[in-house]
C-alpha cells in the first residue's frame, strides 16, 4: 500500500481521540482546544503549567545530505519514537509542519511513511490548523501597512529603494520572484521593486519557532527590520506602530499543535521554516513541551546535518535552554551509493565499492556532530532493496570510525523495526554529555562564517560580493555583528555547488549577502545559488493528486 493508503485505513480503524493521546502524556481536556476529533492545540493555561516540570531527554534526529535516493529523517523520528513506547519509554516526538510548496513540488510531505507516520496524514500536510495561513496573513499584513505608509505621506522617511520587507505565499512559484507593485496611478500606491519569499522562508516564521511566549513574540516583532530611510536609518515594526496587530494575528498559530503516530505516540507538529533557507527547527515552544511531557523527546532539524542540525545546535539550543543528550543521523544504503558515485537508476543493484566511496558524506556528519562532545548515533534506514553485504559494510565502516551503527526498518514494520535502534539509543543517553556550540556569537561576523565553512563544511576559504561586504559594514555600524548565523546553502553538497557530493574539501563558499534578522535573532547569509522562493519541478506532484466524489485524496505521497 502507498503512504497515504495506510495513513487512511488507520484513520478509519485504529485512530485515537485526541483527548485520549493527550491523557496519556497528563493533559487534561480542558487543556486541549479541539480541531475535529484527531488535532488539537495546546492552551496557552497549559503551556504555563507545563513550564513547572522537569525536562526530559533531548534527542536531535539529523542526516546525511539529501539525495533522490531518499533519506527518511522523518520517518525514523516516528518510528524510534514508536520503538521507545514499545519499551515502556515516555517518548514524544516533536516535528516540523509541511509547507505546501514540496507537497505540491517535489519533495513530498513531513509525516514519516509507511508504518511510521503521524496520522491524520493528509490534515497535516495540507491545511492542519491553519498555522501556515496565519503566518501567509501576518506577513501580506505588515507589507500591506508598509506601503500604506508610503502612501500616507511616509512620516518615518522609508526610502521605497531600501524596505527588506517582502510578502510571502506558501507555494513555489517562480513567477513572483521578482515583481513590480504600486503600477496603475496615484491610486495604486507608490511603484516600487520587490519579491516574494515562500512563507517558510519569512522572518516571521523564525520569529514564531524561537519565541517562548506572547511575551517575546512581540518583542521579536517588534524588533523586525522593515527597511531604511534615506539615510540609512533602520526602521522597525516597533516603529510603524504595527506590533500588537501582528502579534494578534498569531495568537492561535503559537500554540503548538498534538497529533499521533500510527502506534499512537504522542507528536507535536509546530512551525516550519526550511533549513536550506531558514534554521530549520520546529518551534521551541513544541521542542520544550514535548521535554515537559515525556522522559525523552526526540525532534527532528531539517536536511541534512550541516544545515538543520548545525543550526539546532547554535541557533535553537540558546534559546530553548536545553541541550541534546544524543544525536542521531540518518543515513540509507542507497543515498550513500549514489554520493559514491552509483547512478540512480541501478541503486537497487549491490554496489559496495560505491558504498564505501560514499561513506566520505557520512563520516563528515558524524565528526562534525561529535564535534559538540554529544553521543553520536546513527540510524540506517533500511530499504528492501539493501543487501546484508551492504548492510553489514556499512555498519563496519561506522565502527572503524568510532560511531554505533543500527539498521532499522520503520517504514515496512514501524516501532517493531526500529527496537534495536531504540536500545542503542538508550545506551547513548545514559553516556555523558558536555556540549560544546562551535562558535561564541562574540566573534566577529566573518570569523563565525570561516568557522562554520572550515569546522562544519570542510571547506578552505569564504569569498564576500561587493553587496556582501556592503550589509557587513551596515551590520557593524548598527552593532548587530554579535547575532548568531543562519547561512542559506544547497542542501545537496556540503559546499555551496549541489553537485559536489561526498566529502569535498578544498572549496570556497560564495557568500553574496547578509541580512540582518533582528526578531529571529540572527544573521541570514546567502550562499551560492539558493533562493528563497523556490520553483516547481517539469512534472510536479500536484499532477498524481486528486479528490474522490466522496471527499477521499488520493495521490498525496
């Protein structure tokens, strides 16, 4: 059966009321705010009381760089999370939402697959809550205020040249990239260049993740750079006055969301942001629940560890307050086959030369997780077409480098398949742990990036755009050198080339850009050839996809 097959004859037969999945875990019905019979969120009264427990484990989910091949960082998140449950363990699991761009594209949904996913799966990856429509809201809104500023007589002196601000739509579309608005007469409004970023990529998506409460949600709105004066002056959210409408069209989009995994494990799913373009972390107010919660809380960082975890580690761990006991990275036979060379279409032939060639990606994953003094555990996500040769070369080329290596098959058997996985896991959170960040964010801008690059890429040298050096003297004179860094890379390559696999080394990383992301609490350093706004494939998903006379989706994954 495909995914969404097995997703919808749980639903049908084995799904929980919501209210039951949140007893297990000590919420009271009170505490939940119902969307149907299978979502809720949680109330603000609960998030408050929750704060005076204890924390649990903390569990970072990471992998290899993605490949057509398949990963499935998700999938094993749900699945370890099963596993723990079925040994007795108070696990929960906390995730990223969908955005609607790769689940209409290419890349596909985040709800796990097979026996490992969190149900209602088609919910989740289209509208769920609404959380993503808010936010789309909140974003459209404050641009709308700004040009009404201008159109009003612009009292704060905004150069139209200089506003950073842009609009957002959840969907790739290549179209808007670029875009020209206020065209029609003085009517119109005032004309005027711009762009559209997915909602993912908004500012406003990372100021939901890493705020800890209505408190600070307002605090980072309002800190929000806008754009500039015709001197050069920053203006704020704060200064457009505009602060409360923004924050209150977020007030229910702050509330982590509770769902369930197919065996029932409590999941909270809450905020998206990509980790190619973004910091790639679900909110820490879902994170620091999920520790509230459970004995272990496993989360996942988007793509792979160089991006998602990277930033995890020194972006969202100062904010959450709360370390990782243990690191998992998850890699697949044939993801490492095609970094070492294999071409796609033969990954279901044994190539171990090519296993062992494209091990080089994993093994820099690994040094660099280790690299924070963390347990480091990996997960191999089997597939049917792995050979035990394959299987076993892999597992012996972790242990030759230091590192504990368990296949699991979540995806045919779910919890059961990953029961091995969750012992090692175990063994790893009772092991020490002193984390380490890898940088001070006292450094100066440039030094934070090398470090980055040489330490976590393994590349040699950062080469600045003229506009890259300009924003640097703009960030220094403004005194905001001292934020963390969020780099915007390919999410293919440990460099800034997609189709440099494996382990490359000796490379330079373009950066072209740096913007300052003062409500998110962070600089945005855009490399390569990234966008923020990304385009739908030749044939995308959205072509296998359809709706039944009687309400039934097919063709979603």
């Amino acid at each position: 059966m495909s995914d969404i097959e097995i997703a919808q004859e749980n639903e049908r037969t084995e799904m929980k009321p919501i209210q039951e999945i949140g007893a297990a875990v000590g919420l009271t019905e009170d505490e939940l705010e119902l969307y149907g019979r299978a979502k809720a969120k949680l109330s603000l009264a609960a998030l408050a009381r929750l704060r005076q427990k204890p924390l649990g484990k903390l569990v970072l989910v990471t992998s290899i760089n993605p490949t057509p091949a398949g990963e499935g960082k998700s999938t094993v998140t749900i699945g370890l999370g099963d596993a723990l449950r079925l040994q007795g363990k108070n696990a929960v699991i906390a995730l990223r939402e969908p955005s609607l761009g790769p689940v209409m594209g290419m890349k596909g949904g985040a709800t796990g697959g097979g026996y490992a996913q969190v149900v209602p799966m088609e919910d989740i990856n289209l509208h769920f809550t609404g959380d993503m429509h808010a936010l789309t809201t909140a974003v459209d809104t404050l641009a709308a205020l700004i040009d009404n500023h201008l159109q009003q007589g612009n009292a704060l002196n905004l150069d139209p040249r200089r506003i950073t601000w842009r609009r957002v739509l959840d969907i790739n579309d290549r179209a808007l990239r670029h875009v020209t608005i206020g065209l029609g007469g003085p009517t119109a409004g005032v004309p005027r260049e711009t762009e559209f970023d997915i909602t993912v990529a908004s500012e406003l998506m990372a100021v939901l993740c890493l705020a800890k409460d209505i408190a600070d949600l307002k605090a980072r709105i309002g800190r929000i750079v806008i754009g500039y004066t015709y001197d050069r002056t920053p203006i704020t959210v704060a200064d457009l006055q505009v602060t409360g409408a923004i924050a209150m069209l977020l007030k229910d989009a702050i509330k982590p969301n509770l769902v369930q995994t197919l065996a029932h494990t409590p999941t909270l799913i809450h905020g998206g942001p990509f980790a190619n373009i973004a910091h790639g972390c679900n909110s820490v107010l879902a994170t620091r629940t999920a520790l509230e919660l459970g004995d272990i809380a496993l989360t996942e960082a988007g793509f792979g560890a160089d991006l998602g975890a990277e930033k995890f580690l020194d972006i969202k761990v100062p904010v959450l307050g709360k370390t990782p006991d243990a690191i998992v990275i998850v890699a697949t036979v044939r993801a490492l086959k095609y970094n070492g060379g294999q071409a796609l279409k033969d990954l279901t032939t044994e190539d171990r030369p090519a296993l062992a060639k494209g091990f080089a990606n994993l093994a820099k994953h690994v040094a660099n997780m280790r690299r924070y003094n963390v347990p480091v555990l990996v997960a191999i996500n089997r597939f049917a077409t792995d050979t035990d040769a394959e299987l076993a070369d892999l597992v012996a080329l972790c242990a030759d480098a230091g590192v504990t290596a368990v296949p699991a098959d979540v995806w045919g058997k779910g919890g059961a398949g990953a029961l091995g996985l969750a012992t090692a896991l175990t063994a790893a959170l009772d092991q020490p742990a002193d984390f380490t960040p890898l940088y001070d964010p006292e450094e100066g801008v440039k030094e934070k990036i090398a470090r980055i690059v040489t330490e976590i890429y393994g590349g040699a040298a950062v080469a600045y755009d003229h506009k890259a050096e300009l924003a640097l003297r703009t960030i220094a004179k403004n005194g905001w050198d001292k934020l963390p860094i969020c780099m915007a890379k390919t999410q293919y390559s440990l460099s800034d080339d997609p189709k440099a696999l494996g382990a490359p080394t000796g490379f330079t990383i373009h950066v072209r850009d740096i913007t300052p992301r003062l409500g998110a609490g962070f600089l945005v350093v855009m490399t390569g050839s990234v966008l923020t706004m990304p385009g739908l494939p030749k044939v995308p998903a959205a072509m296998r996809m359809d709706l039944s006379d009687d309400g039934v989706i097919s063709g979603l994954f």
